[in-house]
C-alpha cells in the first residue's frame, strides 16, 4: 500500500477533534479499517525480503533474554526472587520484562523519525495523521503478543501450570502501553521539527533501560538508591509485569490505579502536543 491508495479523509468524527483523554480510543477506534491496513502495510516493508520474516518479531528477544541471563544470572550472579525456581525461571524473570521494553524501544526509536519517514503521506495524502502514528504501536504491539504466546509456552515447559494472576496481564501491561503510546506521539512531533531528536533517542534508549528494572529487579538494587530508581516512572510497570508474569504476585490495587492515571495523563498529553503541532509537519517533512 502506497500513498495514493490511502483513504482521503472523511469529515471530523468522535474522537478526531475532541480534547479528552479518550480520544486515545476513540479516533483509532473510528478509523480501525485504515489503522489495521497501516499495521499491514508497516509489518510488510519492514519484513519484505527477509528470510525469517515475522520470526524475528521472536528471534530478537530470545536472543537478548540469553545473552542478558549469561551476564547478569550467570556471570554477575544477581538474584531474583524465583524460590526454588533456579535459572529458568531467573531466564523467564527477565524474558518478560525484556519483551515488554522491546516493544517499548522500537516505539520510541521509530516514532522520532516517523514524519520525515513517511513524508509522502503527511505531504500528499490528507488522513488523520494520529492514525499513522498509532500503527507503529500497532505493529509493535503484534511482535509483543508473538513473543508473550512463546513466552507462555516456555514457562508451561520449564515451570508448569502457571498462576491465576496470568488473568491480569493485560491490565498489567496497559500502563507500559499507554507510556509508549504517548512517547511516541511526543517524538513523533518533536522529531518532526528537530532532527536530532533521532540520535538523542537512540543514545537515550540504551541509558534508560539500564536504570529500569528490565534485567534486574528491584530487589537487587542498593536499599539506598530504590527510593531514586523509583523515581523512573517506569519502574512500576515493569516490576508489575514481572510480578504478575512470574512470581504471581497481584499489584495492589489502589497504587495500581494511580499509575494507570498517570500513564494515560501522559498518554493524552504526547496525542495534545501531536495535534498541536501537526499542522507543519507538511512543511518540514
């Protein structure tokens, strides 16, 4: 799919104008047709002519989960609260968190590049230009649910049945969406106008993950420096994820409620600085 074969834009509707946090649904929900075609259409350039295809959506954090586990299980001997578990489920421990940041960081990479990316469309083909950004979440949200369906079928082969908190996952992972959803609306429109935006992500990127606890928990961390490392608001998140993936620990609910408003504030204010900068990017695309 090309340019010229995007629909053209059908008068405002619910969602597209509306300033409320729930637009973030509301306008995907409307144009759900043209955001599953540009999930498509962004999986198929990204893969085409590669030999593994869609295996890669796989392939890359199986990869990193062992090369995090050699060091940091292995090598560097940090403990996770995995009981009798032992190294599989220490493996498992960061497997889980290293998806979700995956999916995360390819969100945040792409999007900062994402106007001058996709020039023709925001020059010559007049569509909610939210829509575009929302199919990078889209697309990483599938390599996401490739690697939590293997993920799950590892832990049924090396644990056993899992627990009831499984059932929670999605909430679980709702916040850590929603960040990346904002993030990449705020990149999107800053990278639009400032180039280097791009080269401040990608040295960013590598930096924030090491003070998140993506492979390492939070256990590890000094007792002193705990209070400062969850200063970063996705800490949270991730060591919910992990709670909720494979030690079957619940969040508590109140905390959990904040942080979920939280994200979605942060959510809505990346799509408010998106809209309000939108009506340039045809002129530095």
């Amino acid at each position: 799919m090309n340019a010229s074969e995007v629909a053209v834009r059908t008068p405002a509707g619910p969602g597209e104008r509306d300033p409320s946090p729930i637009a973030l649904f509301l306008l995907p929900w409307r144009h759900r047709s043209l955001l599953a075609a540009m999930v498509r259409r962004d999986l198929y350039a990204r893969y085409r002519g590669s030999v593994l295809g869609l295996a890669w959506f796989v392939g890359t954090p199986l990869a990193s989960m062992a090369a995090y586990t050699l060091v940091f299980v292995g090598i560097m001997k940090v403990r996770f609260d995995v009981g009798s578990g032992g190294l599989p489920v220490a493996a498992l421990s960061i497997w889980a968190a290293v998806v979700m940041w995956q999916g995360f960081a390819e969100i945040a990479n792409r999007s900062s590049s994402l106007v001058h990316d996709n020039a023709p469309f925001v020059k010559r083909v007049h569509f909610p230009l939210e829509i575009l950004a929302a199919s990078y979440v889209g697309s990483s949200l599938v390599g996401i649910l490739f690697s939590l369906a293997l993920f799950s079928a590892a832990y049924i082969l090396l644990v056993g049945m899992p627990p009831w908190t499984w059932i929670l996952v999605p909430a679980a992972a709702a916040p850590l969406l929603l960040v990346a959803m904002g993030a990449g609306y705020l990149l999107s429109a800053l990278g639009a106008y400032v180039r280097d935006v791009r080269q401040i992500v990608g040295f960013g990127m590598p930096l924030l993950m090491f003070v998140t606890p993506v492979i390492y928990p939070i256990s590890a961390v000094p007792e002193e420096l705990r209070a400062f490392m969850l200063v970063n608001p996705l800490a949270y998140g991730f060591e919910t994820l992990r709670s909720v993936l494979v030690a079957g620990i619940a969040p508590d609910a109140s905390t959990f409620v904040f942080y979920l408003g939280c994200c979605w504030s942060f959510a809505s204010f990346g799509l408010a600085v998106f809209r309000r900068l939108k009506g340039g990017f045809a002129d530095v695309a």
